[in-house]
C-alpha cells in the first residue's frame, strides 16, 4: 500500500529509514569489531604486527588499515545517504556491495571455516543485506521511481 504521503517533497518510506539506520549500525558494527581485533581480543592484530613489523612498522600498518576502514565507511555513508534522499543508482550500489561482501564472507567461510574473522565480517555482511532488502520493497518503489517533468 502506496502511503498518501508518497507525493509530497521530501517524504521518505519507514522502510528507507530503517534502511538507512541498518546501514549505519553497520558501519559502527565494522568499526567496533575492527577496534575489538587490533587492540582487544588476543592475539590482538598489534600485538602480532608489532612482533613481524616492528612498533613503527606496526602503527603505520594500522594507521592505513583505519584509514582504509575511514575511507570505505565514508563511501558507504555517501551512498547511504544518497539512497535515503531516493537515488536509485545509490540503493543499487548497496545492493550490489552487500551481494559482494554475501559471496566474500561464503568463500572466507569455506577456506577458513567459522571462527572469530568471520562473525566479525558477517555481521555487517548481514546488516547490508537486511539492508538491501527493505530498500527494495514494494513501499519504496514511489521513493526510487525518476522525477517527471511537468
């Protein structure tokens, strides 16, 4: 059922919300699992990349991890946003990332098995798909369809 708010400028679907919500619980479950492996749980990333590279080598090693982790949240953020205010080059994007990250996590399950790095990338994987989802719910199709010219 298409909502009688649906024309009105600016009218966002509950579903693109919760969407968009999923997608940044995602981003802060990333971050925090990322803070978890490299500082926390034991064998910590540091303690490990430290004993190879050195403390140098090892802080800069995780400077560019987090700052790749920076740069891939910022992107997701972007096309989250962009997704929200109902491009649909945006939720297809996500829906694509999310895709991508479904098959990476299956194919780190089957070489590796199920340990800690695969709930750690699986929750995400798995908020983007829930994600995905609801984006492409019937309700949202009004949200995503191209502007008309009058």
């Amino acid at each position: 059922m298409i909502s009688k708010d649906a024309g009105r400028a600016g009218w966002c679907p509950r579903e693109v919300r919760t969407a968009f919500r999923i997608s940044l619980a995602a981003m802060a479950v990333e971050a925090a699992t990322w803070l978890l492996d490299v500082f926390v749980i034991p064998p910590t990333g540091f303690d490990e990349l430290r004993s190879t590279l050195g403390t140098q080598g090892a802080a800069l090693q995780l400077a560019l991890s987090a700052g790749f982790l920076l740069l891939t949240d910022a992107l997701w953020l972007f096309f989250a946003l962009r997704m929200r205010q109902g491009r649909n080059w945006a939720r297809i994007v996500l829906a694509v990332l999310g895709a991508i990250g479904s098959l990476s996590l299956l194919a780190d399950t089957g070489m590796n098995g199920f340990d800690w790095s695969i709930m750690r990338q699986g929750v995400p994987t798995a908020l983007a798909v829930g994600a995905a989802v609801l984006m492409f719910l019937p309700a949202c199709k009004p949200h995503f369809a191209p502007a008309r010219a009058e």
